[in-house]
C-alpha cells in the first residue's frame, strides 16, 4: 500500500466515502444521544399578563376592523353621492347648451327682424320666428335655473341631515359641562 507524509494508508475513493459515512453517523448518533439527555426548552407559561395583552391586542383588531367597516360605508355613500352629482352636473351641462343654443338662435333672428326693420319690410313670419325663439330661450333658461337650483338643494340635503344627527350630541356635550 502506498502511503501519505503523516505514514497513514491512502485509501481509494470508495474507502475514503465508507469513511465519512461513519464518521458522520458517529456525529448523528452523538447528536441524538445529547438531543435525548437536554431539557426540553423552556416555554413561558400563559400567565396573566400575557392572556391580557393578547386580549388587549384582539380587541384593538376588532375595533379597527369595525372602524373600517364603517369607514367603507361611508365612502360607498359618498361614492354614490358623487355619482348623483355628476348625474346632476351632467344635467345642468345639457340645460345650459340648450340655453346657449336657444339664445344664439335668438341673436340671429333678431339681427334677421332688424334688418327687415330698417328695410321697412315687415315679415310676419319673421316676427313670429322672433317670438318662438325669445319663448324658447326663456324656456331654456328656466330649465337651466331649475337645474342648478336641483343641484344645490341635492347638496344641502346631506349637510342638513348631517346637522340634525350631530346637533343632540352637540346638546349632550353642552349638558355635560
């Protein structure tokens, strides 16, 4: 056998894997054997104060969770809310264009009756286009008011509501001092 500076045999690949192996279950067995003879770890017992801060802490959750209940209501509404005014805005928006239509179509006829006017040529078809645009402008421009008077009183209602629900509270703090 051939062998190294220390004066110990080399063994072949084979040899020197079978010894490893044993070597490591050596380990293994030691291992185990230390692992059988430990305490086993030391768990802090459910004392008191433990039970009370996880209490604490479970009940903090569930008011979070009951605040975020109630926070996502509150946005729904205000989400509806903000589709009825676009809905609302939506409306003005087309009653002011029927206003602006009406009133340019006002403009042009009477510039038209003006004309015929100083001509000293009187169209009684044209005074009686005047007259169905004039009653047409005012009429889109009642809609338009009516409109915009819809979308304030649709604002104010929330607020109003608002009023009410907080002004008792308002009286028990006051009653409180």
């Amino acid at each position: 056998m051939i062998q190294d500076s220390d004066d110990r045999p080399l063994l072949s690949g084979e040899q020197r894997i079978a010894a490893a192996v044993g070597r490591v279950n050596a380990a293994l067995t030691r291992m185990a054997q230390l692992m059988d003879r430990a305490p086993a770890p030391a768990y802090p017992a459910d004392t008191p104060e433990i039970e009370a801060a996880l209490y604490d802490a479970e009940s903090r959750v569930a008011r979070l969770e009951a605040h975020l209940a109630a926070e996502r209501e509150r946005l729904a509404v205000v989400e509806q809310q903000l589709a009825a005014q676009g809905g609302r805005l939506a409306e003005i928006d087309d009653e002011l264009y029927r206003l602006r239509q009406s009133n340019a179509e006002l403009r042009a006829i009477t510039e038209e009756l003006r004309a015929s006017l100083s001509a000293n040529v009187a169209d009684p078809a044209l005074v009686n286009r005047a007259m169905e645009a004039e009653i047409a402008a005012l009429q889109a421009n009642r809609a338009a008011d009516l409109a915009e008077v819809s979308a304030v009183i649709a604002g104010l209602r929330p607020l109003v509501a608002n009023a009410g629900r907080s002004a008792p509270r308002q009286l028990d703090a006051e009653e409180e001092n």
